[in-house]
C-alpha cells in the first residue's frame, strides 16, 4: 500500500506504510502496551472511534479467529503498529488482520515509532489525530484535526437495538445486562457461572428490565463520558436496593454518578494487561487488565455510601468500589475469569444473588 502518514494534534508527523483501508481517519490517539490481545482490543466497543497504537512491536503474527472477537467486528477507528506481519503461525486463525481492517474501511499505518508516540500520549495527554496519504499538506490535516468532534454520545451508536438472550445449560440465576459497550467474554463468564443473559439496551424502561424477572443488574463498559448516559444513571437509582448490582469499567463510573461522585478524564488513560492494582480488603496486588479513559474522583466518595475496595497503585485511582447495604459492586478494571477465587468479581456477584434469595426465573 502506499506511504501513508500520522498527524498529531501538537504538530508531531511520523510516516510509514498503509496497510488496511486505505480510508483516511480522524479521531482520539491512545495506546495500549499489551504485548498479547489485539483482536480482542481493537473489537473492544470501549474503543469506539479510536486510534489505537500497539506499543508491542508486532502485531497481526497469530491473526484473527472467530471465537476471539469482543464483539461483531473491529470497532476502531485506525491502528497504528511498529511492524505488521501479514504471515500468521496460528491453527486457529481464520483471517489476517489487515484484510479485516480493509473490509471494514479501518486504516493502519506501520513503520513508526510507536513507543515514542507512546511517550508522546503518557506525557503530553490523549490527543486527536490523523491517518492520511503521505502527501497531504499538513495545514489540511490540521485543520481536519481540528474540526473533528467524537460523537457526544456514542453508546447510542454501539449499544444493542433489541434484547437478546444468551443463555446456558447450568442456569441458576437471570442477569439482565446493559449494554452500553458490552464484551462477549463478560456474557461468557456469567453463563460459565450458571446465569442466563438478558442484553438490553442502554436506554431499556424499567418496565422492559423487570419482565425479565432478573436475580440481578449488570452495567457493562462502554466508551465515552459517563456524564453522556444520564438515563443508565437514572435507571441504577430506581433499581439500588431491590436486586445486586454490578459495574464494571464505565459501570463503575456511571454507579458512582448515581451516588453523587465525581468523574474526571485521565490524562493518558489506563490502557494494558499489566496495570497493578491494590485489592485493600486483602492487601493483595493483582495484575489486571484495562481499557480506560476516565475515572472516579477518590475525594468525591467520601460524601457516598460508596466504600473503596480496589486502587491503582501507579495513580491511586479508585479502581473497586462497594455499597453492600445495597448489594452494589463495581470494578474500573476488565475482569479476568477467576472461577477458583471467591474475591474474583463475578463470584461475588454471584453471592450477591445468592445471598438476595434469587430463584430460577424461567
């Protein structure tokens, strides 16, 4: 593909070859450092209208395989990688990430730094920019820069249009599901542990929600300000007290807002599978992985019922929180399948359940 170039919000140029689309895109610049795990970051709806810059130097060298995506497709906006290698050694593999990309209009570049671009976002904060054809003047793309705005409220783009079920064969309980950007391999877990998935979307009525006669709520990550999802807010309020709750990622942000906390947008954002967090009910460290742009305001709690569980030991981010008077749990980070674990949050939940008198629900 021809030489293509990334454009920085700052003015900072790096150019490289295409590969993908061959599509121009414009949008918010992160990065993430997972060595592992790129089909499932850049099909992450936590990404949506992203361009996300793979610190790891090679990428695309297992390809893509069908049980592995987070949901339909790629949700990003660009990919931007050091070296891209279009020769999988994977048995799984049923497709190569660029002829993927090409197919859903996502353009990538490679051959650019990607760790000083990284240095670049970790120092100076996520910013906006640009992949284009190499002989773009740079006063156009500037200016394209500039006059791109992300979607207020892109939950409304990526959240479910019907409800849908996943169900399992072990069923003891039913989760009903909010989708504001929900991952495939959360649903899996739930139904590894015995509980039905109704999915609805971010917008369902109470009354669509209680039909279902669910043992419990689950508000799923999802990209973008929380401050935009007032109604998911809205529908935590009405529901606190009556069956468990749990958030995980935005879930958690948008559980704070309905205690009346804080949220404020990092500097750089959370985004690896090598991020230390600080479990303060058993003084233990865990490794977690997270995909993240904002954040709780730790001060604002100390006016909610809200109890800190979990913080970022790089930045003391709340990264865990609890309301057990009513039966409310929530973690910043994406969880990670722990069946064995009784701290691993979906047991807890699931105690939650059990612990509410849940009964099967046809």
């Amino acid at each position: 593909m021809n030489n293509r170039k990334l454009v920085l919000e700052n003015g900072a140029v790096f150019e490289g070859k295409g590969f993908g689309s061959s599509n121009e895109a414009v949008a918010e610049l992160v990065f993430n450092t997972s060595v592992v795990g790129y089909q499932e970051i850049l099909s992450d709806p936590s990404n949506c209208h992203q361009i996300v810059c793979m610190s790891y130097p090679v990428i695309g060298n297992y390809g893509l395989t069908d049980e592995d995506y987070e949901s339909s497709s790629i949700t990003v906006s660009g990919v931007i990688v050091r070296s891209y290698n279009n020769y999988p050694s994977n048995f799984r593999f049923t497709h190569e990430l660029a002829e993927l990309m090409e197919e859903n209009g996502v353009p990538g570049i490679e051959g650019v730094d990607t760790r000083e671009i990284t240095r670049i976002i970790k120092n100076q904060g996520i910013m906006k920019a640009l992949i284009c054809d190499i002989d773009k003047p740079i006063d156009e793309c500037l200016k394209k820069i500039n006059e791109y705005h992300a979607p207020e409220n892109m939950i409304e783009l990526i959240s479910t249009k019907k409800v849908w079920h996943s169900r399992t064969v072990n069923f003891k309980y039913t989760v009903a599901c909010i989708d504001c950007g929900l991952k495939k391999s959360l649903v899996k877990m739930l139904n590894d542990l015995g509980c039905n998935v109704v999915v609805l979307p971010y917008n369902a009525s109470i009354d669509n929600i209680l039909k279902y006669k669910p043992n419990g709520l689950f508000i799923s990550d999802g990209p973008g300000s929380p401050y935009n999802v007032s109604i998911v807010v809205e529908t935590i309020n009405k529901l606190k007290g009556s069956m468990p709750i749990l958030g995980v990622g935005l879930g958690q942000e948008l559980i704070g807002l309905s205690y009346g906390a804080k949220i404020f947008k990092q500097k750089a954002g959370h985004n690896g599978c090598n991020l230390p967090v600080r479990n303060l009910k058993t003084n233990k460290i865990e490794i977690t992985n997270q995909n993240d742009q904002y954040a709780l305001d730790i001060n604002s709690l100390k006016d909610t019922d809200l109890v800190l569980t979990h913080t970022n030991l790089l930045d003391n981010i709340p990264e865990g929180i609890e309301d057990l008077k009513n039966s409310v749990l929530a973690v910043q980070y994406n969880p990670i399948a722990d069946y064995d674990n009784p701290e691993f949050i979906f047991n807890r939940f699931i105690a939650l359940m059990k612990e509410f008198g849940g009964k099967k629900n046809a």
